[in-house]
C-alpha cells in the first residue's frame, strides 16, 4: 500500500517536469543585452507558444514580396479563434503590428515578451484580458526583417543589428496601407479585414526629435471618428492611458513631438493621418487607433519595456471598458452607413490648443567636430521642464457629398482588385446600360516631378461635376455605398483625396485625350462644313477678332475649330474621370 501511494506521489511530481522536458524551449529574448529577434527566431518563438498553449494560435494569414507568408499569432483565454464569433460574443479583438519598419524592432520583442507573460500566468490572462482577444503580427516587413546589419538607422542607440526599412519591392509598407502595391499590404488587409479589430497597435521608433521621454504616442486623429467615440477618446481613453503609463510604471509618456519651428520646443502639433499610414487606414474602419514611437536615443532595452507597458496597459483598459467601447464603435458604424457628406481632407486649427507638461533638453549652437559645421543640438545635460501648446485640433479643408453608389469600369481591375481585398461588396452589370451619373471632369493638377513609391503623385486636385447619360458595358462594377468599407470607397474613389487611387496614378491614363485630329487632312473637311454651317463661320470668324491668339495661330484655328464641331463629341471624354458617381434621384 504504502510503496503504491509512493508511486502515485513520484508520479505527480515528476508528470509536470517530465511534460515541461518534451516541450521546446522558447527562444531567450535578448533586448537587455541589445539583440532583438529575427525573423526566424521570431517565429519559432510564437510556435513554441502555440505547441505550449491551447490559448494560443499561429496562423499563416497570406502571401508577402518576400515569398514568405505574413502570420497572425492569436490569444483568446476561452480559445475561440473565429473573430466573427469572438465579436458575437461580445469581446474586443486587439490588433498589434510590429516590424512594419524593422529597423525598428521594438514592438518585436516586447509583443514576444507580452504573449509569453500572459500565456504562462493565466491568473493574468483572465484579469488582464478576460474581455479581449490579442491578435499579434510578429513581424510585418519580413523582406525588411532578412536584410540585417548594424548599420541601418545608424544613429539610433541599438540594437546590435537592425532590419532594412523598406520591403523586398523597396517599398516603405507605412505608406502603402490604401494603394497596396505590397503582397504585405494585400495580405494586411485581408487579415485587417477578417479580424475587423476594435483596437489596434503599430509600434515604431522615431528619431525626428529629441527630449526625455521614452516613449511617445500617435492616437487616431480625434475628429475623424463620430462625435461620442471622439468625445470618449479624447476625455476618457488617451487621459487614462496616460496616467496609468506614469502612475503604475513611471514611465510618462507624450504625443508624439512634431514641433512648430527648430530649436527649443515651445509647442507641437497633433499628426495629420493620412490614410496611407496604419493608423490613418485604421481610422476608416472606426477603430481605435494608436502608433508607439519610442525615442531612437534611448536604450534599446528601455524602448521595449516602453512599448511593452502600453501594450498591457491598451489590453487592460480595453478589457475593462470594452462594452462602452464596442457600443461607440457600433454606433459609429452605424452612422458611416448613411452619412451624407465625408471630409477628405482635415487642416489644422491653430485657434485651439491643449497645454501638456514637456520634458526637454536646452537648444544650443555648436561646431561639429568632424567637419566642423556650425548648427544646433539639444544638450542632454541641461534638462528643463515646461509647459507647452499642444495643437490637435484640426478642420475640415474639403468635404464631399456621398453619392449612393459609384460606377467603375470592368477595365481598371487593379483598382477593383483593391477593393475587393478591404471587403468592399459589389455588383456587375448583367448588359451594357446608359445610366444618367455625376460625371467628374479633371479640371487641373500637379502631377508630382519625381517619384514617391513608385508612383508621381497628382495633388491640387480640382474638378468639375456634370449630370450626363454615359453608357456602361456588360461587367462593369455598381459599389453601394452603405457598407462597412464606406470610409475606404468614398475616399479611395473621389479624385481629390490626398491619398486615393487618383492621386497614386491608377487612372492616369485616362488623361491622355482621345482621337484627336491630324492637321494634313483636317482643313479640307472644316471648309465643307464652314460653307454649309453660316452660324459656325460667324462664330470663327468672331473668335478670330476677339481672340488675338487664334487670329495668328493657324494651329490655334483649327483647334478652336475642332472644339466647337460636332466632332468633338469624340473627345467628351478628354479627362472625364472613369468613376461615376449615382443617385437615387437620377433613377438608380
């Protein structure tokens, strides 16, 4: 009896460490030492965490330019991994993204830090997170994150070794969130789209300026969410990540330091998001959006556990707000359904500011001591405190009334290709049909002089909208817009938004005119028809008078001559934007 009740004893001692022997050991993170993962160990990390954890899931979520699949590592303390259903039951779902620039590896290591800490402490796990589902991309610019050396981002202070910025197509991810030339882009949305996350993380490094402060914080531009979810952003959400930041963790942080004018820092602005970058595209999906820009000049190790307190300290403060925050997320989705106007483009409101404790470092002129240039550096040694003007305020530069559907033609498949990854539903027409639109005309614009991307971006957009009949051919696409993907339709198609398919050159094309005529055989035909059309020849004969350009340029007679006959009919479409826009009222 007693050598059996031994045997069950060494039995339950030993099951445990015998279990722990067959499991792989995770990988040793090694950010205090100044080495963050790569790529590979990375993954092998959150494997180790799925095999470990039923918790825990890895994902292969799409294709990336780097040949390698883009992952999705999720926590979920009831083990649902089905997002649809985590939302049906009434939990927020949580997006990180890390390594979008893996020169800044940050978010990296301290997401691998945080998935480990929760997994093993399930007392944690269901009072930290009980409400929430973590969703973690690991490593987003895995192209970037293969191309190490220690000499990316030369002055930042560590890591030993730093990923590439761009990806494998050399192209920089934080300005491809809309466009999606990147597989990684594509898959992101896809993921973005399936997860459809009420909060979301992308975690960076900044080195555009220079101050006491560890980490510092880009949140969604307040004024582009509905009026309550502004209101708790503004008031509730970011004062109480802040406090908590400074209070638990002694770790105060600030707005990210965008300053007025070089030199001491007496005031900064709010970041304009543009929809090109993460939390910009985030923005129009009525999440709750945030961006960590740790300080470059800070300890590696230092801007990991900044980054990884904001993470708990997001996952916490959504888990215990969550019902009032998934309720002002469902309204504002419901209000993006029939909203009627949409603002394209914010400016900033210098008439209101908010004041904020700054800790800075004193501005001093000095003399480099390698090539002996005179300019200004802020002096670590003279530390200040002061209190400043935060400007975050913006207003509206451009709005546009919402049509309640647009027409894209089945020749631009790149661009219906975009919308289909971001979850727009559309329609084809089953025949070609005339239908009556608000047409817009391209009135002028500045195509940039060199590349950004890839692409010579068009900017001073201006238009001119006309109610004609076009006809449209059997296969072209109908885009209601009354669906969750409105804010990505309205502003992705609109030719005057900063950042739409317009401005990225998809539709360049159309610009280049039509037919035309040739000045060898045009002549002979325009003096038929002068001598049979006497209203025509007295108006050519009128703009010649009053025109001295026309009067002495034969080109420009014939010219004005081909605008003003019946054969310019051909050329109606001479910079008339594919895009059409319907109306209930014009018979839809």
């Amino acid at each position: 009896m007693r050598r059996t009740i031994l045997i069950l004893v060494l039995q339950l001692i030993l099951t445990p460490f015998i279990t722990a022997q067959e499991k792989r050991p995770l990988p040793q993170l090694r950010y205090a030492e100044n080495h963050s993962l790569t790529w590979e160990e990375a993954i092998s990390y959150y494997q180790i965490l799925d095999e470990a954890y039923p918790e825990a899931k890895l994902m292969e979520m799409g294709m990336t330019d780097a040949g390698r699949p883009l992952h999705l590592f999720v926590i979920s303390p009831e083990r649902e991994f089905d997002p649809a259903v985590v939302h049906r039951q009434g939990k927020a779902v949580i997006l990180i993204n890390n390594g979008i620039h893996p020169g800044e590896p940050e978010g990296i290591d301290a997401s691998a830090q945080y998935a480990a800490d929760l997994l093993s402490d399930r007392r944690r796990m269901n009072s930290e997170i009980k409400n929430c589902v973590i969703a973690i991309i690991p490593v987003y610019n895995i192209g970037g994150a293969l191309t190490r050396s220690p000499y990316y981002r030369i002055n930042q202070n560590g890591p030993d070794e730093k990923g590439a910025r761009r990806n494998t197509r050399y192209l920089d991810l934080n300005r491809d969130f809309v466009k999606q030339d990147s597989r990684d882009a594509r898959a992101f949305a896809e993921i973005y789209c399936w997860l459809d996350p009420d909060v979301f993380l992308d975690t960076h490094t900044t080195n555009g300026s220079d101050h006491q402060f560890t980490v510092t914080l880009i949140a969604t531009q307040p004024e582009k969410m509905h009026p309550e979810m502004e209101e708790f952003f503004r008031n509730k959400m970011l004062p109480g990540l802040y406090s908590r930041m400074k209070s638990v963790h002694n770790n105060e942080i600030v707005p990210y330091v965008q300053y007025t004018e070089r030199g001491e820092i007496k005031a900064i602005t709010g970041f304009e998001e543009h929809p090109y970058y993460s939390t910009g595209y985030s923005a129009l999906f009525n999440s709750f959006g945030f961006m960590t820009e740790t300080l470059v000049y800070k300890p590696y190790a230092e801007r990991v556990k900044g980054t990884l307190q904001f993470i708990t300290e997001l996952a916490r403060f959504t888990s215990e707000n969550h019902k009032e925050m998934l309720a002002l997320r469902a309204e504002a989705d419901r209000l993006t359904l029939t909203a009627r106007e949409y603002v394209l483009d914010w400016e900033q409101d210098t008439a209101r500011w908010d004041l904020l404790t700054f800790r800075g470092y004193r501005w001093e002129e000095t003399t480099l001591p390698l090539s002996g240039r005179k300019t200004g550096t802020y002096n670590r040694e003279k530390p200040y405190v002061d209190t400043i003007r935060y400007y975050n305020y913006f207003k509206p530069a451009l709005t546009v009334t919402v049509p309640d559907a647009y027409i894209v033609p089945f020749a631009w498949e790149e661009v219906i290709e975009r919308l289909k990854v971001n979850g727009v539903e559309m329609s084809q027409l089953g025949a070609d049909t005339t239908l009556k639109v608000e047409s817009t005309y391209i009135e002028s614009y500045e195509p940039a002089k060199r590349a950004t991307q890839g692409h010579f971006f068009n900017t001073g957009v201006k238009v001119r909208r006309v109610t004609q009949e076009i006809t449209y051919l059997k296969g072209d696409y109908i885009i209601p817009v009354n669906q969750r993907a409105n804010k990505y339709i309205i502003y992705m198609l609109e030719p005057q938004s900063e950042a739409g398919f317009f401005a990225w050159n998809f539709f360049d094309s159309f610009l280049e005119g039509q037919d035309w005529y040739s000045v060898w055989g045009f002549e002979s035909h325009l003096k038929e028809l002068l001598d049979k059309d006497p209203a025509l020849r007295s108006a050519f004969e009128k703009a010649k008078k009053e025109d001295e350009k026309v009067a002495a340029d034969p080109v420009a007679q014939l010219q004005w001559l081909y605008q003003n006959t019946p054969v310019s009919e051909l050329e109606k479409r001479t910079r008339l934007y594919p895009v059409g826009r319907l109306f209930k009222s014009t018979g839809i």
